[in-house]
C-alpha cells in the first residue's frame, strides 16, 4: 500500500466531463460510463509505452468515479468543486473552503490539528469477541467478573502525547490532516482508493520531538491499563445475543469510546438438545417398561432437579414416541414462562441370551401377541443373512442417482477426452 497525501491539484477538474455524462446523470449511467472507461484505459489492456499515461488516467478516472458515485461526496463536489477534497486550497481566512467545515456536514467531525480540530467527538470502534456459555449457565443466568487489559488515554498528558505547555508541530506527511490517501490492490490490476490514518502523527495531525514527548505514554498518547470487569448473562439467553458493556472498548484520543460486545457461543450438551426456549432429550426405557409403564425419575434438569414421569399399564411405549413436559424447557428473559421439555422414546433392549431355559421362552411366548399369519409362497428359499448391516451403503457405487451416500464425483471427466462444443 502506497500511502501518499490527497490531491493537490491547481485546477478544478470537471468529473463529469471526464466519465463523460452530463450534472444530471443518474447513478446507474455514471457507473455504467465508469466501467467502459476503466476497461478502455486499464494500464494492463494498453501498449507498454502508453502505460504511464494510460495509469494516470485511470486513476483520474477512478478518482471521479469515487466522487460522483457517492451522494455526500457528488452534493459537495457540486457545491464546492475539488476544493471540497483538497486542504492546501483555502481556508477559513482565505476566502475558500474549510475542510473541517465540510467534514463536520459529512460526518459530523474535523480531521484534527489546528485551529479547525475535530467539532464533537467521534467514536472509537466497537470490539466484538465471542464468549462461550454452558447450557446450565444459560438457564439460571450467569454474572462474570474479569480483569480486562484495555487501552486507555494516558493520565499524565491528557491524550496530547507530550509534556506540559510543550507546543506541536505540524505533520509534514499529511500536513496537519491526520488522513493519508491510499491506493489499495483488490484484484489484478485493480486499485481501490482509501483514506487511511497517517502513520507518522498517529491520526493527530501533530508531532513532537523526543525530548517533548510524554514519559509516561512515550508520546503515544495512550497506555495499557488493566480494569475490572462485570457481565452479567441473563436466564434464557440465547445463541449469539449480544451483551454489550457499554464504553468499554479500548480508548482513542479525541474519540468517545466504543462499546465491548459479548456475543453468546452455546456449548453443545450432553443430555439437552436446545431450539428457541424448548428442549429435548432422550427417554430411555427399558423393554418391561416400554410394555407395563413405569413410575421413576427419568433425568435430571438443568437445574439439578430430578424430573419424575408416571406412565401407565395398558399404553405402550415405542421407539421414537414423543412426549412433551409443559413448562419444563428454558426460561424466557422475562416473567415466569417458561418453554415445554420433549422427551424422546428410546427403548433398550434387552442382550442377547438374556435368557436361556426353553421354559422361559414359552412362557415369554404366551405372554406377548402371536406373530402374524405365515405368508404363503408356492416356493420357498431359506437364505443367509448379515447382522449389523449399514443401510447407508445401499445403492453405493451402482451410478443411480437416488443414492445420496456421499459417493465421490469427478469434476474433471469432461477433460480433454470428453465432450467438447463445436463450432457450426
């Protein structure tokens, strides 16, 4: 990245003549003129000898397309001409343009240093980082005390950077703005304008020698300082809610803090599966129970409660069956609802050879319903089978497309020796 300060032509220079539409075009022909014009000049489309002239156009070209693109910037160009991009031209006792004027419109600051430094304080951006939470946390709330290392305006210069009653210099690289414009690459052969601090006064404006810079901050105008913390997570918080510890980023001089940002990260749990305030788990039941009911605590909650389910003779349990709990899922932030529990049937079977007498079979026989009718067959094969078999490989590597196991598909077969277009 190429930084250098911004514009500093004599002239104004007319934008619209340059993309080649008239003050009343709309934003969909200044894009379509930029784009032939870029595609016409791009330095990497021209003969090598035409490239320094053919690079300076384009950048002029990008220049007014940069302007003219956006609302702010066009209504001041109208307005105030290139005057309005360019500090070196006018000022306050000149006759001419303010550059803090016409950036408190835009965003309502200065560009620091001088006598027309920054109108009301900007803000320094927010941080953002992810905190992981357990789902017992999320259900009875969490309140979290912690040392944060942050940044901080130095006490002892106020922020200046230098000693007591020392006076700045005016930074020679941006010339007192703060700001440098920057050509960044987005792609081959194409540059995108920015404006980026200055790396020599730290975004000020202003510079002082060593002998006059702070002792404390070394002229950097902040210092590291460690603060004590507190987030506070409430009950029936919820994947990537933000909990916002307002003020709290790292300080910037002349800028009013930004905010600390807590996004939840649920952990997966063992037991519980959560969607929105409801939750799910597993009901294992043994294969009696699953026949003749049962009276017993099932699981324990989140909460360390134990959850007891009474579930009568004569109705049948079967695998998959669904059954839901009302009011025992997580609770919403406010008041006392809460969502429902949904407990699904897995019923274990018995090992095998878990029992043994030919007595016992009989008589587990005459307990249980009959099999179905035998199916009638004019001829009959007694075959072998295997256990334990993957249904997921059924139809693996047979070239239907209905099989959906995940098979590998070459994306090269239409390589040289396959289909190709011809020409008619």
């Amino acid at each position: 990245m190429n930084a250098e300060p911004g514009p500093s032509a004599e002239e104004d220079l007319d934008l619209y003549a340059i993309l080649g539409v008239t003050k009343s075009a709309s934003p969909n022909d200044i894009k379509k003129a930029y784009r032939k014009l870029a595609l016409q000049h791009h330095p990497d489309k021209v003969p090598e000898e035409m490239r320094a002239e053919s690079e300076a156009k384009f950048k002029q070209i990008t220049q007014a397309y940069e302007i003219l693109r956006d609302e702010q910037k066009r209504e001041l160009y109208d307005t105030h001409g290139m005057a309005a991009f360019d500090p070196t031209r006018g000022g306050p006792g000149a006759g001419g343009v303010d550059l803090n004027d016409i950036l408190s419109q835009m965003f309502g600051m200065g560009m620091g240093g001088g006598p027309g430094g920054p109108r009301r304080p900007r803000r320094s951006p927010d941080e953002d980082q992810p905190y992981k939470v357990t789902l017992e946390e999320l259900y009875k709330g969490k309140t979290v005390k912690f040392a944060a290392e942050k940044q901080v305006v130095c006490s002892q210069c106020k922020g200046t950077g230098a000693k007591e009653k020392v006076k700045p210099n005016e930074c020679d690289r941006c010339g007192g703005i703060g700001r440098l414009e920057a050509y960044r690459q987005i792609g081959p052969g194409l540059v995108r304008k920015e404006v980026i601090p200055c790396d020599h006064c730290q975004g000020s404006g202003v510079y002082y020698k060593e002998k006059d810079r702070c002792k404390k901050c070394k002229g950097k105008r902040v210092v590291k300082e460690t603060k004590a913390l507190e987030l506070y997570i409430p009950r029936g918080s919820m994947q990537n809610d933000r909990i916002v510890l307002e003020g709290e980023a790292d300080q910037v001089p002349d800028m009013t803090p930004g905010d600390l940002i807590f996004h939840i990260v649920e952990e997966p749990h063992d037991t519980f599966t959560r969607i929105g305030y409801d939750l799910s788990a597993d009901l294992h039941v043994s294969l009696v129970e699953s026949l003749s009911g049962f009276s017993r605590v099932v699981l324990k909650h989140l909460d360390g409660r134990g959850i007891h389910i009474d579930h009568p003779r004569g109705k049948i349990l079967r695998p998959g069956d669904v059954l839901k709990v009302p009011n025992e899922g997580m609770p919403h932030k406010k008041g006392d609802v809460r969502g429902d529990l949904y407990l699904i049937v897995k019923v274990d079977f018995p090992e095998d050879g878990w029992i043994s007498s030919d007595s016992d079979y009989e008589a587990l026989q005459k307990l249980l319903p009959p099999p179905p009718p035998p199916i009638e067959a004019e001829e009959v094969d007694e075959v072998q089978y295997e256990e334990n078999a993957d249904i997921e490989k059924m139809g693996a590597h047979q070239g239907d497309p209905r099989y959906t196991g995940g098979e590998w598909e070459d994306d090269d077969d239409d390589g040289p020796g396959g289909p190709q277009c011809t020409t008619q």
